[in-house]
C-alpha cells in the first residue's frame, strides 16, 4: 500500500511541475473576450483539436470520442470504457489521479451519448498541463484489469442499469430511439438489466474496444477556457503516446442511419410517457423549419408566469401534473424531432391528443403568423445560446469533428431560421403527419393511446 507520505510527495510533485509550466505573463480577466465565441480548430500531430479561449480564471478540457453506442459492437462496451476512465493507468493509480485532482481543485467527468465518448476535466486555468497529460494518459496508458471490472464496474453498472430502466421518461426516449433507427443510432444508451454481462461485457472486450476508438482519428480535444497557442503545446508534449491506428487494426464504423418509424409499447409500475417523434434535423443538413416547429410547439413557458406562447403550453395549460416538451435531438446523419409527455397516464393522454392537434394545426395554416414569429426568435436563441454554454457547446463541437470532420457551427442553422415562414412550417409539418412517426409508451397501457387512436401512421 502506497503511504500517506508518499502519496504527498507525489501529489507535490504533479503540483509544481503545473507551475512550472506556468507561463511568464498571465491573461487578467479584464481582457477582452472573443466576440464571436467561435471555437479555433487545428490539427496537432494528427490530432484533431478545438480551442476557445473565454479569458475566465477556470478551464474545462475534454476528449471526445467516436465511441458512442451507435458504434459499439457489443452491447454495454461504451459504457464499460466509460466506467474504466479515470482509473489505473501505467504511471498512476485511481487513487493517486483522485488525490492530486482534488489537491489542485480539478473535477474529473466521464459520460456517453448516443455518437460520443465524453472524458472531461475542469480545472483552474494554471493547471492546464497536468490535466492534459492526465487525459492523455486516460486514452493510451489505461489498464483495464480484471478485478477493476468485477469489484467497480460491473456493480457501478447494474446501478445505472437499474437507475435507468426505472426512468419512465428515459426509457421511453430509449425505446422512440430503437423504433425510428433500429440499430447503430437505435442502440440502446445502457444495455438492458437482463442482458447477460459475461456474454457480451468483459474486461478484454472492452479493453479491445478501447484499442480501436482510442486512435487519434477517432479523437478530438476540446478546451474552454484556453489559448489554442497553450492548448497546442500541451497536445505536442503529452498526446505523442496515442496510437494513431489500432494495434489490432479493427475499426467499428457505423452505416448510414436510416429511418424507419413504429410504435413500441412497455408496461412499466414506475410512473408513465410517451414520445412522439418523427424525422429531424441533422448535424451536417440542418432543417431550420424542424427548430422552428419544436419552438413553436415547446410544452414549456419561457416567460416567469406566463403560460408561455408555444400551441403544447396554451393546449395543455390545464391537464393536471403533465410534462411535455418539444425538442429537435440532432446527430451527424440524422435527427429526432421528439415530443416528451410525461405524468399520470390520462395526463400523458391528453398531452398526446393535444400534440397531434397541434401539429394539425400547423399543416392546417391556421397558427397567427406573430405565433410563428415568435417561435423563430425562440428558435434562433436555442441555438446561438447551446454554443456559448461551456458543457453544451464542447459536446457539440467535439461530437461535430470525429463525426464530420469539422466544427458544428450554427451559423447556416440560425440563417435559415431566420428565413422560415409559415407556409415553410406548414409544409413541413404536414409532410411529418403523412410520414411515419416514432412512438413509444411506457406505463399503463390500458390508458396510454396507441399510435393509430391520435391518427398517426407509423
């Protein structure tokens, strides 16, 4: 066992050599910000990296991976390589990575989506360097060890497993997911509590998992909070030791998303939701008309005391103890404009039967063009604002460049919103109600309607 003294001494040494690293004159936070916001892209030994520099006192640095479960090709393996991050690595142990970020203040993050791994570090802005090379050393220095698996990931796992498959919401947004993709973008984001784990999740799988995503084209790091000049040097100095193709040479490359549409039912005791989903706005073809419509619908005020504009807040104002909201959930090849009702099960009824009048309403041309008007606006601020928010916006970025090749920037997005008219929306929706729809219910289902009682076809 390592002693405490060690331990110090080891932490003191990883403390210093950050201000070693310091450089001589240090930004003050009356500088002037970038006005843009926009992130800085570069390529740095084969690396592909994104800088914005806030000039604020703290950093968040993250490493985004194409390893979402969309990729995976075993069920549980992004979760896996999730959970092993952050943990023993060829030059430190967990517990020395845990004592030495703590002692400089720093908080460690692992997460997933659907498309990306994400590994994250947040920091005062000194400590760049250390916090660099610890996520370097996350993504080509992790030993991924048998007890490690049995005695904390497996039971972290069913935790997560468990926790999820009792969120009504979450599970019904899972089930809308499988329904419109099938597999790859219909993968489920955790595998199921009954899916045997020793089938398809070991510590070997993920560690060969590991060796095919873990590659510098698969890789992007992404700093808020740094110079791209600071940011560069770091990468140069500590990502040298990432592998540029995998040792073994597998790939695991997803085909192209297509949708399908259907309808999915789960009796569940916890609570009750649906989802109502149809074709949405992608990444790399942006649909202003699909941002504009999950404005327009919304479900939720955005005005303290106010009902709210939106056709789901004015329509379901009174239906006791209903959550509904309306969003467009945007990845590279495709897109989910998802409505989100939540309750008890008349509730959630009602909300439903109130979504498709709205969407009628719509390819009807019967929505005041100042309604419309104000769903442009709202549009428009939904997706300026998701690129100056810090976790948001190096989600998007991230994702944006292992999956395109490029930053997501919203600049075409919100100039096509900006030009989207009613007839464009009543097009649009009147093209989503002839198509087929992505329904999902979780719940009593003696009381959740079917797709073909709202009058869609799925």
């Amino acid at each position: 066992m390592i002693s405490r003294a060690a331990l110090a001494r080891n932490a003191q040494q990883a403390v210093r050599r950050s201000w070693a690293a310091r450089p001589a004159q240090q930004r003050t936070l009356a500088s002037a910000a970038s006005s843009s916001g926009a992130f800085e892209t570069s390529d740095g030994s084969g690396l592909k990296v994104a800088s914005r520099d806030s000039h604020g006192p703290t950093t968040k640095l993250a490493i985004v991976a194409k390893a979402g479960t969309r990729f995976q090709p075993l069920p549980g393996l992004t979760v896996g390589l999730e959970e092993y991050a952050f943990k023993n690595t060829q030059r430190r142990t967990a517990l020395r990575i845990t004592r030495e970020s703590e002692l400089l203040g720093g908080q460690l993050a692992s997460s997933h989506t659907r498309e990306a791994l994400i590994l994250e570090a947040s920091f005062l802005r000194d400590d760049l360097p250390y916090f660099a090379e610890l996520l370097a050393e996350v993504v080509s220095m992790t030993k991924y060890t048998t007890h490690e698996f049995h005695e904390e990931i497996e039971p972290v796992l069913r935790i997560k497993q468990n926790n999820f498959y009792n969120n009504v919401a979450a599970l019904a947004l899972d089930n809308a997911h499988s329904v419109a993709f099938h597999t790859g973008l219909g993968s489920s984001v955790y595998p199921t509590p009954s899916t045997p784990s020793k089938k398809y999740l070991n510590e070997e799988y993920i560690a060969s998992f590991a060796d095919a995503v873990y590659t510098k084209p698969s890789l992007a790091l992404v700093a808020d909070g740094a110079s791209s000049q600071d940011v560069s040097k770091w990468v140069g100095q500590f990502f040298n030791d990432v592998q540029s193709s995998a040792q073994s040479g597998q790939k695991f490359d997803a085909t192209a998303t297509k949708y399908y549409g259907g309808e999915q039912r789960t009796t569940h005791t916890g609570g009750n939701a649906m989802v109502i989903a149809f074709p949405g706005s992608a990444y790399t073809a942006p649909k202003p008309e699909v941002a504009v419509l999950a404005a327009l619908l919304g479900g939720k005020s955005t005005i303290k005391w106010s009902t709210g504009y939106s056709l789901l807040s004015k329509a379901t104002s009174d239906v006791v103890g209903l959550n509904v909201s309306a969003s467009n959930i945007p990845y590279s090849d495709a897109g989910l404009l998802a409505v989100q009702l939540s309750g008890p099960a008349a509730s959630v009824r009602a909300g439903a039967e109130a979504t498709v009048k709205s969407l009628e309403s719509i390819a009807n041309g019967s929505v005041p063009k100042e309604e419309v008007a104000k769903a442009v606006a709202n549009a428009k601020f939904n997706a300026l604002d998701a690129t100056q928010l810090r976790e948001p916006s190096l989600h998007l970025v991230g994702s944006g460049i292992v999956n395109t090749g490029k930053a997501y920037e919203p600049a075409s997005l919100v100039q096509g919103i900006e030009k989207v008219s009613a007839e464009s929306l009543k097009n649009a929706a009147k093209a989503l109600l002839e198509g087929k729809a992505s329904v999902s219910s979780v719940g009593d289902l003696f009381l959740l309607p079917y797709a073909e009682q709202l009058g869609l076809r799925v």
